[in-house]
C-alpha cells in the first residue's frame, strides 16, 4: 500500500480522503483562495490553477496534496512537502495548509486531515512533522495541542519575499564578479577566489 492510499484509513464515517488528482487545480486554487480570504491575506494570495498543476499535481510536483470529501462534496485539504532536518539526521515533512470549508467544520476533518499526513510521515520514517499556526486561530490551535504538537517558541519564523531574493541576490553575484575580475578570473565558471577574506564570501 502506497503512503497516498494510507490516507485514506482511519477517516470519520461519511469522509473520503484522496490524493489530489489532475483534474483538482481548480478546486485547489478555491481552496487556497477561501483559505487566504479566512487568514485575512488574500492580498497575499496569487495561487492559479496553472501553478497547482505545474507544483502540486505535475510530474515534476515539490508538494503533494490530499482532499477531503464529504457525502461526495469537496469540503477541505491539506498541502505538504519533504523537508530535512540536519539535527535529526532524518528527512521531515512540513504541513503547509490544512484547510476545513465552514460547513464542514466541528466534524472531525481536520484532525483526519493532519492524521492523513502524519500517517505519510510516519510511513518515511521522518524525523519531524512541522507546521505553522497563526496565534488567533485558537480552535486550530487547539486541536494540535491535542494531537501532541507542541508550539516553538523560541524559533522566530523569518521569511523572504522575491524581492528582497533578488536584491541580495544580485548584491552578491555582482560582489563575486568584483572579486574575480581582481583576481584575474578569466571566467565566471572559475568561482570567486576572495575566500572570504572581505566578508562577501562568508557564511
């Protein structure tokens, strides 16, 4: 049995859980959106059914998908992907979304959702299973406390938008190549050669 069909065990009565297949973009892409409108960051939100089958459900997918279907109606999902931890020595997994329509809430389907996962992660013997929470959200809150998952809060969570990617980015290629072209570098193949010494180069 393949971790995709594990999901599927263990649901409420009246649940299916089921791998996201092909034909799920646009019904991913309204769950993200409903999910960034709850959130309060639709601003934030640029989810397309063309990047849900080029990420999700392609042959070169970097997450996977599961969807929760109640009496036959699309009613939530969650999205996770692999991690690594160099600390446990052992490859992860880490919950993105997990996401309940209103109507379907106070029935079980997220905690069934987050055991789908867990039995995946459980499967690949990973090292962890982590996640975020926004702090008002106390019933979400409150069924990971109940499913044992404990807050870090000595871990601040820090993040990068694209631009501020490019900038230092570009910042340190144009470091590099002031550094090669005074070393004599006679290509970019050739790598910077400062070691370090002026800062650009250390980690």
């Amino acid at each position: 049995m393949s971790d995709h069909e594990k999901c599927c065990q263990h649901a409420p009565a009246g649940l299916v859980l089921r791998v996201a297949a092909s034909t799920d973009a646009e019904l991913l892409s309204e769950f993200v959106r409903e999910l960034a409108e709850f959130e309060g960051l639709s601003h934030e939100c640029a989810i397309s059914p063309a990047a849900v089958t080029e990420h999700l459900l392609g042959p070169r997918r970097c997450a996977g998908a599961i969807i929760a279907e109640l009496d036959g109606k699309p009613a939530g999902f969650a999205v996770y992907y692999r991690t690594f931890s160099t600390f446990a020595a052992k490859p992860g997994i880490f919950l993105e979304d997990l996401y309940v329509r209103p109507d379907f809430r106070n029935r079980g389907l997220g905690r069934a959702l987050l055991s789908a996962v867990a039995e995946i992660a459980h499967a690949r013997s990973s090292g962890r299973l982590e996640w975020t929470a926004l702090k008002w959200n106390k019933k979400a809150l409150a069924l990971y406390d109940s499913v044992g998952a404990k807050p870090m809060e000595e871990w601040t969570l820090l993040r990068m938008a694209p631009e501020a990617i490019r900038q230092l980015a570009t910042a340190g290629a144009a470091q590099h190549a002031e550094c090669r072209a005074k070393n004599g570098a006679a290509a970019p193949h050739e790598g910077c050669r400062c070691g370090g010494s002026d800062g650009h180069c250390k980690s």
